[in-house]
C-alpha cells in the first residue's frame, strides 16, 4: 500500500497540511479572515484617501464683509481672494504655491480648497500672474453667472478688471485670445435644481505681448508680474460641494487639457458651500 | 511501506546536481531582482537619453516598464530554453525533468514550473490575489458613493481606482478559468500527460504575473482617468500612468495568445486514444472555443495599445482627432477586441458549469452536439457585434441596424446554453452539493444578465441606457454573475482534485447565500441608477440617485463579506480539510480516475477512452486507473480502457 | 467491468460502488419504454410557470412608471415601450428557466439521501431533438420580434422633419454650451421649445464626450473635429438634465447643464434675455404642426 499523500502534496510551499479537519474552531479562523482582510482594505482606503485632496495650503475660509441686500432680502456677504501663478513650485511669502508642484504648472495659489457659507453673496478677487494666448472656446472669454458689485450696484455677468497699467474696467467679455485662466464653478450634480441655476466662469486676462510659456516678464510673486486683477460677485445656494476648474487650455496633450489639467489641485478645486 | 509493489514516480528521481541548469539558481527572488534592476537600468539610460529631448516622459516610462517585464522573465528562466537551443545546447531530459519540478518540494511553486499542475495552481492563487486587489478598489468605489458629494476620494484618484478596478478584474476574469481548470483539469481530462507546449505554458504564467506591477504603478504615475476602455483621445491626454497601463496590457496579451495557442493546440493534439472530438468533455469544448476566440481577439488589443504608445511617446496621431487621427478607430480596434474578450471570460465559465450540472444531476450533457454548436455559434457572431458598444458615438449611424440584428442574433446561441442547462437539470437526480449551489446561481444571473443585453442591443432602447449604471449592472450580471460565478462553481468542484482536500462545505454555503443576495442587492441597486439615469463612472453623483446607491454599496458590502467567507473555506480547507478521495463527487470524466494528489505526468498507464464520460443511468461507472505500472523501459506502455465497452472491444477498435 | 481497470487507490475511493444502472425511479422506464417523456412533470412546472410570468407581465408594464425619470420627448416614449415590449416578451422566457430550475430542486431532489454519496443515476437522456427543435424556432421567432420592433422603431426616429430647430452642441472638459445658429446666443442652459423637432449637431473642442440630455431619451457622443447628430421632438414640457455619459477625465461628474423644455414663448422670452433678436428669436420659437408623412425624408438615404 501507498500513501500517496508522501509525495510532494500539490499545495504551494509555506501551506503544509498540518493535521486533522476541525483542528482548530473554523469560526475563529473566520473571523481572522474577515478582520484582517478589513484591515488591509482601510488601510488601502487610508491610503488612498492621504493622497487624495492635496490642497496646497489647507482650505480658505471666507472673510465676512458683514451683509448685502438684494430683492429686499438679506445675504451673508463674504470675500474669497486668490491667485494664479506661472509655476506652483514658486515660493511666495516663505510658502510653496504647491507643495508637491511640478515645475512649470501653473497654479491657483495658495491653496485650491475655498469655503463660503451656503446662501451667501462671495466677492472674490483673483490676482492673474500668469502669461496665456487663445481658448479652445470663446465661450469662456465672456463672464457668466456673475453678479458684480458696480457702484453699488449687483450687475449680471461682468467683472471688474485692474490692468497692469492700474485702470479698472468693467467688462462682460475679454479677448479670448489672450486669456490666462478662467475660474469657472458649478454645484455638484443636482444642487442646480434650485433656481437660478448656478454656473459662473469668469476670464483672467493676460498681455500675450509676452511670449508664451513664460510668465508675464516680470519681478512680482511667484515670478509672475504685471498682474491682472480680476474681481467679480455671485450668489452661491444651498450646502453642496461645488467644483471649479480653469477652461483656459494650459496643460499638455490633447487639447493642451492633459497634465496639469488633469491633475486636482492645480487648476481645479473645490468650493465647499457649508 | 510495503514492499510488494515500489512504485517509481517520476518526480521522485534523483536527478544529478547540475540537472537544469540555470534553473536551479532562478525563482521569484531572482526574477524580482533582475526585474527591478533591469528596470532600473531601463529607466536611468532613457532618462539621460531622452528626458529632455523631444520624447519626454512617456518614452522613459514606457522603456522601464518594458525593461522591468523583459528583465523580470530573464529572471525568472522564460528565455534559458530558447537560449540554450540558440547556443546549440537544448535541453536535456534531466533538465525538462527538473524544470517540471522534480525534486524540488514546494519551492517549484515560486519558480518556472513546466508542469501543468503547478501551473495551474499558480493561477488559482494568482487569480485569487487579483480578485482580493480589484475587490478592495471596488469597494473604494462603493465607498466614495454612498454619499452623493463623497470626500472621501478626489476626483483624480476615483478615476484612477474605477480604471485600475476594471482593468484588474477584466484581467482576472479572462484567466480565471481558462488559466487554473484549463491548465489543472483539462489535460487530465483529455488523457494528456502535460500541455502541448509545457515551457510555454509557465511562460503564460510569469508573463501574467509581470504584467501587474506596471498596472499598481499607475497609481503612482498619476492614475489612468480614462476607465479600462481608455478611450482616445482622453488616454492620449493621460499622464504617464497611461504608458505602464499599455505595457501591461501588452504584456498580458502576449500571455493570453501564448496560453490560447498551447490550449487549442493541446486539445487538437494531445488527446488520449480514442478520446475522439466527440468524447471531449464539454469543458474541454468551452476551453478550445474561449481559447482560440482569444486568439482572434487578444492580439487587437495589443495593436491597439502599440499604437497608443507611439501616439503618446512618439506623436504619431493614430487616435488624435485634432492631427489627422480618429477616436473611432481606437474604439473600433477596442471593441474587436473587447466583445469576442466577453465571450473569451463567458465560454470557458459556463462549460465549467455544463460539467458540474451533469455530475450533480446525474446525468449526460443535454444535447452535448447542440452545446457544442452554441458555443462555436455565440464565438462565430461574438466577432460580428462589435459595433453594439459604438450605438452611440456618431459612428456609422447606417450600421446601427446591421449591427443590431447580429447582436441579437447571439442570443439564438446563448438561448442554447440554458436549453442544455435545463436540460441537464431535466429529471435528473439534482445533488445538491456546493458546486450545484453555485450552478444554480448562475443560471439566476445569466437569465438576467441575458435579458438586459437585450434591452442594450436594441439601439432606440440603448441610446438612453448607453453609458449609464445600467450597462454597468448588465455586464457585472454576466461577467460577475454568470462567469465568475461559473468559476466559483469550477472551484468547489474541481478544488479537492487541485489541493488534495476536500472543500469546507458548510462555509463554502454561509459564503454562498452572503455571495447570492449580494450580487442582487447591488447589482439591482446599479440597474434602478441606470433606469434613473446615472452616468457610469461618477465620483459625485445627483442626490435624486442616492437611494439606490446605498442600496448597491449595502449590497457591496454584502457580496465583500461572502467573498471573504469563501476565500476563509479556501484557506482553512486548504491546510485543514479533510483529505480527498481521488473522485468525491462519482464524476466519470478521467481527472477523478486518477490519484489525488495528482502524480506528476498524470498518467503512469496511458489511458485508452472508448466512450464519453456522460453515460450515467446508461453504463457502469469506470473505475480507477492504476496509478503505475510495473516499469518495464523496453516495452510499449501499456493501454488500460476506460469505459464499459472496453472489455469487449479490447480497447480502442471504435 | 475491465480486468485492466484497478482500483489501487490505497482503499480511498468511498463506499461500495454502485452499478450505475440502478435509476432515479419510474421516470426513466417511461424514458426506455418511449412514453412521452415530458407529460409527467410539464403540468407541475408549468402551474409553477404561469404564475411567475404573471408577476413578469406585471412588473413589465408597472415597474418602468416608477424608475424612470419623466421622459419629455419622443425618444424617450420609446425608449420606455421598448422596456415594456421586451420585457413582456422576456418574462415567459426567464420564468420557464426558473421554474425548471425551481422544480428540478423541489422534486428532482432525492429525499433522504446521504448526502456524501450521490443520489441514483438520472435518465440517460442525452438530447431531445423535437425539443431543441421547438426551443430554437421559439428563440429565433423571439428574435425576429425584437428585431422587426428595434428597425422599425429605430428608422422611425431617423425621419426628419422641414421645421426642426438647429442645436449646437459644444463640449469640452467640463462643461457644455448651446449655441442657437441664426442667433448669436451661446448658453449653458438647454432650453427647448414644446412639440418643436429639434437636431442637435455635437461637436467636441478636446476629447470624446458624451452628450445625453437624458430624459429626451436619446444621446450621442460629441468628438472633437466631427459633427454627430441626434434628433428628438420634445413633446412635454418640463425640466431636465444633459449629463456626459462618457468619462472625460477629472470633472466627468460635474459636466452636466441643466435642461428646460418650454413653451415656445418661453423660448423666445429666453433668446431675447440671452442677447437675440426678438424677430430672430420669434423665427425660432414658432411651432409649425407637421405632417411627418409628407416634409419627411429619411436621414442618409
Ligand atoms: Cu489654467
Ligand atoms: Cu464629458
């Protein structure tokens, strides 16, 4: 006779067959099982979630300018600033504008991550340093969705543009071939039920006289100069995660949307409405 | 021990201390070694050569990934043969016969293992790793949604994980059956001693196994966006993650063809004596037809991915619209690839189950010609459908309806799988052991799977579910509730003969009922999105979707804990099951009349087969084939027969 | 049995085996005396049958009012009879399949059997031409009605019409616009006017997308340097929303618009509001009743 479990049994190495079924309670094993394969999947999930939302430099709350009124109701005015720089490995003030940036990306700084209370009015400001050229859609060299505080006044669809030279104009479109990046918002996914329909895009002009892929030739912060300061108001509704994005195309590949436009964090973030 | 009969296995040889050569030195470790280092090497030379010329990035990462495969089966022993034959020195038969594993215990499972068996077994644990990966990121994925504004993943990574989640189970759906029970079972089943192409065959092996790193690496090269389909041009704008995506698709289709070419050419050459086409079992069917219908798709997928890397590394415009390029034609090569690749997952699943049906209901295939037939015909139209997946791209609009009728031709065939299945079913004598459990269960899901293909087929219908959670549910309902679930079955059936031990039964049923209504509470929960009109692949999604995305992640949750419940049988059966007898479930196909465990070369006697392994209620069962033979060198092996006219006939005159 | 054949396996092999010829009772002699082999159990099964395609039948014409979303166009009412029609006709086909299933373990089952032997041969019933027969022609008559009801339905839809509104669809990552041509207006809303057929032409300015205002029931991909064209008469009034159903990269979950089918003085209220002409804004909103019949031709023939 042969006991033919002798021969090398057809398991891998490391599994030997160690005695009698039952040798031990299965639900103990079982439990093991479960548990360790729980650990493993949050520790993939902690994983996961430590690389996600790199914001550069936390979330920026909005800064109360106390409240508006507008259709005879009262709204929580708030500030949001911002700027956008030619490089986000650039330091400004001692800090990163990004602290995992890539050389030559640009970058909203310094952080991508915005905070406002939900049925507030938000003025915010954006500081443009970057150069630019021509968008893949004029659509977006027009403002939208904006209600601008003009002398006093809530007016639809413009903003206020400081050029290099210090004039202040109020504009409803820009040219659309020389844009450096655009601030464009919308609500996640079924908050626009709400009336009106929330959709903001607001171009940042730049002076193409400048070449390229270089920033605007001068000194300022972040290598960038020349500034372009874009300043513009909306109504946000109610609590949602709403996303903004630039729509000017400054990164790479196809439809130079590839790189840093695909990548969160540098020309694109979110605004948390809370 | 007894003395009276000294049986001689062959894996119990003393081989001399220099049999295979280089082999001895090579195993996992080496090969993780060389592959790294090559990559390395790989990376650091096109670094300094091209990082800053034109070329750029993707070039470098396409040349370290493809270092790190090439270096890695260096390592591992893939070319010692070939390079030995080039050198004017093959092989010898001690060298094959230690390259089989002879001698060398349970380390032959890290190494480059000719035998089929190990083979096999390699791919069970492989698979089951990638299933434990592609499974942890589906849960990602359910996670994220169970809040409409989840922040629990940005956006980048959620797509990153939904592309790497599709990739890796597509990966290991294709090898799921045709990589463990095609390598394990079906030689043994045709009488065969190993595969036709035994160095081949752990080629496949290690190839797959070279082909993940590059698909883990994606996440650290910026995440793939643009989900498995990778559609151009989005996949041309992707990072660099994108380059190691196409090397490991590449690699694992060369591991798909070499693997399809060795099952085909196996079955049509290696069969036992009188194992007659008409004799196969219908596994064997499914595997030749699923392999050699992957032979006619896989190598698209390749073409295609060679081409998205010289559109990315080099600028060639194949898919770019913008210079001269064509999306279609990314979509077009895709789907060539990607439907037949359905039915490559599908076929060899429901053969599988084709066989577990007949030996738990006691009775022969049901109309073995005709299922045969249907699998030939679901392969033959599989090839002609493509164009179903491009309903809704602007492509063709005049072939929408050419497309439509052979699309819903396919299910004149795929009505032929259940006509057989319940025709085995039909007045059997049901034993209702684990792996019917799961047959049953596939026919639940296949019928719904089925049924929803055909709302998508019809172009009016598809032109608003395309692109949505239902198409989701639908091809989760097939490829999770049909073919893995026919591999599931293949695994409680076919498990004692691979591990020596019996299944654990009573978890083996706790996972089943956990696995059962998990499939359907989140696939249904995917299919109501769908009727709502949620798009596919959405981090964030309308609140007006999240009751039936709680239900689907509930559900996710569910299926997780029966995956893992049977994962724990598998574990704990493995070490501490009881040991098999060699044919536990009375089945009559000549794997469960060999020994288990099974001896190396399988059959000591070479088998003669003189019927098809169906005749229940008809003829006798066989009994088992001697496990040796007297060795006597000088004479002919003897020809023991099988079956119940064996007597009569003397073996083999049919 | 075979002098050849062993059994050697050191004593493993369970339990005395059985001869095989012993059967699953009556059912096989009604098989070898060649009494219909079918007429025993077809009556239970199809008691079992008759319900279940019952609940079929009513989940089919009940169930799709309450999952899907309104549906404010043409398409989309067809869309949702094709759900209705198909899954009619599937109900009979599943409920078979599950009721042999069902009944195969309710009464196919051994009772009282150890259940680590198995359980006595079932019949040797290897195949059943009349059967196969039946179920083939049964499945190919199946599909020829699908088919018969998809072309028809389907080149139904590609009719145009002499008074259809031009829409142009623009995408891009991550967001839509309209453009209204014979206007200068370009939004981010979709508006429609009511019973007006509307062609979209889709066109993207990066990469695929896809463009399913999803309760018109209809959708095409919008590919860079190509035009795509749906058409859909919207034929209800009501709100709705264009989503990509085609992943497009980062912000894929926020492309979306919000879509309004409204009456055409809406419409025109609208094209005013976004900078049109009112009497090219009147040109566009005006209804005309079509005969289909007679300003129709067929698209691409
Ligand atoms: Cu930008
Ligand atoms: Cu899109």
């Amino acid at each position: 006779m042969v006991d033919t479990m002798e021969r090398a049994p057809a398991e891998p190495a490391g599994v030997e067959p160690s005695g009698p079924a039952g040798s031990r309670p299965k639900a103990v094993g079982l439990i093991a099982t479960v548990v360790v394969a729980l650990l493993l999947l949050g520790g993939i999930g902690t994983f996961f979630w430590s690389e996600t939302y790199k914001s550069p430099a936390g979330t920026e709350v909005a800064q109360s300018l106390g409240t508006i009124t507008y259709n005879g109701k009262t709204y929580q005015h708030v500030s949001l600033v911002s700027t956008t720089y030619p490089d986000s490995t650039g330091v400004v003030n001692g800090q990163p504008i990004h602290p995992s940036g890539n050389s030559g990306w640009p970058a909203y700084g310094n952080t991508n991550e915005f905070q406002v209370p939900a049925n507030s009015y938000v003025t915010m400001t954006i500081t443009q340093y970057d150069s630019g050229g021509a968008l893949n859609n004029p659509y977006f060299a027009q403002v939208h969705g904006t209600l601008s505080e003009v002398n006093g006044r809530l007016v639809p669809n413009v903003a206020q543009i400081t050029g290099p030279n210090g004039v202040t104009k109020t504009v409803s479109a820009v040219d659309p071939g020389s844009v450096g990046h655009t601030f464009t918002l919308r609500p996640a996914p079924g908050a626009n039920d709400q009336n009106p329909s929330l959709f903001v895009s607001v171009p940042l002009p730049t002076d193409t006289s400048f070449p390229t892929g270089t920033t605007n030739g001068g000194d300022g912060p972040g290598g960038g100069a020349k500034a372009y300061t874009v300043k513009f108001g909306f109504f946000v509704g109610p609590k949602g995660t709403y996303a903004w994005n630039c729509e000017f195309p400054c990164g790479l590949m196809v439809g130079n949307f590839g790189a840093v436009m695909g990548a969160y964090g540098f020309m694109a973030g979110f605004l948390h409405v809370v | 021990m007894s003395t009276a009969t000294e049986i001689h296995y062959l894996e119990d040889t003393n081989l001399g201390p220099k049999a295979g050569g280089l082999y001895r030195r090579q195993n996992i470790f080496t090969g993780l070694a060389v592959g790294i280092i090559s990559g390395f090497i790989g990376w650091l030379v096109s670094h300094a050569l091209l990082q800053s010329s034109n070329w750029g990035t993707d070039m470098v990462v396409t040349v370290t990934m493809a270092s790190w495969v090439i270096g890695f089966n260096a390592g591992m022993g893939t070319f010692n043969a070939p390079f030995r034959w080039l050198r004017g020195k093959d092989q010898t038969h001690e060298d094959e016969l230690y390259a089989a594993g002879v001698s060398q215990g349970g380390w032959r499972y890290w190494k480059y293992c000719t035998d089929h068996k190990v083979v096999g077994t390699q791919y069970l644990v492989f698979v089951m790793a990638l299933f434990g990966v592609g499974g942890a990121l589906a849960m990602m994925i359910r996670t994220q949604l169970i809040t409409p504004h989840s922040t629990f993943l940005d956006p980048e990574t959620y797509n990153a994980i939904v592309t790497i989640h599709g990739m890796t189970m597509i990966i290991a759906t294709i090898i799921m059956v045709s990589g463990p029970f095609a390598n394990f079972i079906m030689p043994i089943m045709i009488g065969a001693k190993d595969m036709a192409f035994p160095r081949l065959n752990a080629m496949s092996f290690w190839v797959i196994f070279s082909a993940v790193p590059p698909l883990m690496a994606t996440f650290f090269l910026g995440g793939v966006d643009a989900g498995w389909t990778t559609y151009a041009p989005l996949s041309v704008q992707a990072p660099a993650a994108m380059d190691a995506f196409a090397i490991c698709i590449i690699t694992f289709v060369v591991s798909v063809t070499v693997a399809g070419i060795n099952t085909v050419v196996t079955i049509m050459t290696m069969r036992a004596k009188g194992m007659t086409m008409g004799r196969l079992p219908i596994f064997v069917w499914a595997s030749m037809v699923g392999g050699a219908l992957g032979l006619y798709a896989m190598p698209a997928f390749l073409l295609d991915m060679s081409m998205m890397i010289t559109d990315r590394a080099t600028g060639t415009s194949f898919f770019v619209n913008q210079v001269g390029g064509n999306g279609w034609l990314w979509e077009n090569v895709f789907w060539i690839m990607g439907h037949p690749e359905v039915y490559v997952i599908l076929i060899p699943g429901v053969g599988a189950i084709l066989e577990i049906c007949s030996t738990f209901a006691r009775k022969p295939v049901f109309a073995y010609k005709v299922a045969i037939a249907g699998f030939v015909g679901i392969a033959s139209l599989s090839i002609m459908v493509w164009a179903h997946h491009m309903f809704t791209t602007g492509w063709a609009p005049l072939l929408a309806g050419p497309f439509m009728v052979t699309t819903e031709l396919i299910s004149i065939p795929t009505g032929i799988i259940f006509l057989v299945i319940v025709g085995t079913l039909w007045k059997g004598s049901i034993w209702t052991r684990l792996p019917m459990y799961f047959a049953y269960l596939f026919l639940w899901n296949f019928i719904i799977g089925g049924v929803t293909g055909i709302y998508l087929s019809d172009v009016p219908a598809d032109q608003y579910f395309h692109g949505d959670m239902f198409v989701t549910a639908h091809f989760h309902y097939t490829l999770l509730g049909g073919a893995m679930i026919g591999a599931t079955a293949g695994v409680c059936y076919w498990f004692n003969k691979m591990t020596g031990r019996m299944l654990d039964e009573k978890i083996g049923k706790v996972a089943f009922w956990f696995i059962a209504i998990g499939i359907q509470v989140t696939y249904f929960g995917q299919f109501w999105e769908g009727f709502q009109g949620m798009p596919r692949r959405v981090a964030y999604y309308d609140p007006i979707f999240l009751h039936a995305n709680q239900m689907s992640t509930a559900g996710a949750y569910v299926l997780m804990l029966g995956w893992l419940i049977f994962l724990y049988a598998m574990i704990h059966s493995w070490r501490n099951g009881e040991i098999a007898p060699p044919n536990p479930w009375h089945a009559r196909t000549l794997e469960w009349l060999i020994p288990t465990p099974v001896p190396l070369e399988n059959f000591l006697v070479d088998p003669v087969v003189t019927e098809d392994p169906y005749g229940y209620g008809d003829t006798p069962p066989p009994g088992q084939l001697a496990p040796f033979a007297e060795p006597e060198p000088e004479r002919e092996p003897e020809l023991v027969p099988v079956g119940a006219d064996a007597s009569a006939s003397d073996g083999g005159s049919h | 049995m075979s002098s050849e054949t062993h059994d050697h396996d050191a004593g493993r092999v369970g339990g005395p085996e059985h001869d095989g010829l012993e059967h699953a009772g009556h059912e096989i002699d009604n098989y070898l005396s060649g009494k219909p082999f079918f007429s025993r159990a077809g009556g239970k099964i199809f008691i079992i049958w008759l319900p279940m395609t019952a609940v079929g039948v009513l989940i089919s014409l009940f169930l799709p009012h309450h999952i899907f979303p309104a549906l404010l166009s043409n398409q989309g009412t067809d869309v949702f009879e094709t759900m209705v029609f198909f899954s009619i006709l599937a109900a009979p086909v599943a409920a078979i399949v599950y009721a042999v299933g069902i009944y195969s373990l309710v009464a196919w089952r051994p009772k009282k059997h150890n259940m680590s032997e198995p359980p006595p041969d079932g019949a040797p019933q290897r195949g059943d031409g009349p059967l196969t027969t039946i179920w083939l022609v049964a499945s190919t008559a199946l599909v020829l009605v699908l088919l018969v009801w998809g072309i028809t339905v389907w080149s139904a839809q590609q009719v145009t019409h002499s008074n259809t509104l031009v829409v142009k669809v623009i995408g891009q990552q991550w967001a839509w616009d309209f453009q209204y041509p014979g206007t200068s207006v370009v939004s981010h809303d979709l508006m429609l006017p009511v019973n007006r057929p509307v062609e979209f032409q889709i066109t993207s300015e990066d990469i695929t997308h896809g463009f399913w205002p999803v309760n018109l029931g209809v959708q095409v991909d919008a590919n860079p340097n190509e035009v795509t064209i749906i058409r859909a008469t919207p034929d209800r009034m009501g709100k709705f929303t264009v989503r990509c159903s085609q992943l497009c990269g980062l912000y894929h979950a926020f492309m979306y618009s919000p879509g309004d089918v409204v009456s055409s003085q809406q419409f025109a209220n609208f094209l005013v509001a976004q900078g049109a002409k009112p009497a090219a804004a009147a040109r566009l909103a005006e209804t005309q009743p079509t005969i289909s019949g007679l300003s129709a031709t067929v698209a691409g023939s």
